[in-house]
C-alpha cells in the first residue's frame, strides 16, 4: 500500500509541475526565417547548384558592395596618375622625331 501511495503522490506532484508551464514561443522573427528557407528550396534548378549561403540577400549585398568598393578604388587610383609632361602635337613629335625637316623617303 506504501508503494501505491508514493507513486500516487509522484503522479499528482508531476502532474501539479505541468500545470505551471507556460507554451513554448519561437524565437523573433522565425517565422520570416522558414519563408526565406521554403523560399529558397523553391527556387529553380539553375540556383540549386549555388551553396545556400549565396542566395542569402546578406551575402548578394555584400558582394555587391565590395564589387562597388573595388571599382571607386580603382577610379580613384588611376584618376590620380599624374602625367610627366604634357601630351601635346610638339611633344609628341618631338619624341618620334617628326619636327625635323628630313624626311627620309
């Protein structure tokens, strides 16, 4: 009788626990996280062969920026090449030798 009065008691102070608990709640924003994933096993063939993480807009964006990054940089390293000497009609015939009245014809 002992034995079924400890497992009665066990029983109701389980019982009792369960009572208590409240619903579980999904972390924020989970439920923008499934769709993009049921977005992204959607997508067609031609992006199945990407890793996942590519088709990611963080990553779209990010490459994007540093795509955009290394073209200012490269607009403002050869925008900044200074040329030694003015290229003008004298100059350059000066340089071939085009300023002389020989002609070798």
């Amino acid at each position: 009788m002992k034995n079924q009065e400890e497992i009665e008691r066990q029983i109701d102070e389980t019982v009792g626990a369960l009572e208590g608990i409240k619903r579980a709640e999904p972390r924020p924003f989970f439920y923008t996280r499934l769709e993009a994933r049921m977005d992204i096993s959607r997508m067609p063939q031609r992006y199945s062969s990407l890793p996942k993480f590519m088709a990611r807009p963080t990553f779209v964006w990010s490459f994007l920026a540093l795509v955009v990054l290394l073209n200012v940089g490269v607009v403002i390293r050869f925008s900044q090449k200074t040329i030694s000497e003015p290229q003008n009609a004298s100059s350059f015939a000066k340089e071939y030798g085009l300023n002389t009245l020989d002609s070798n014809l």
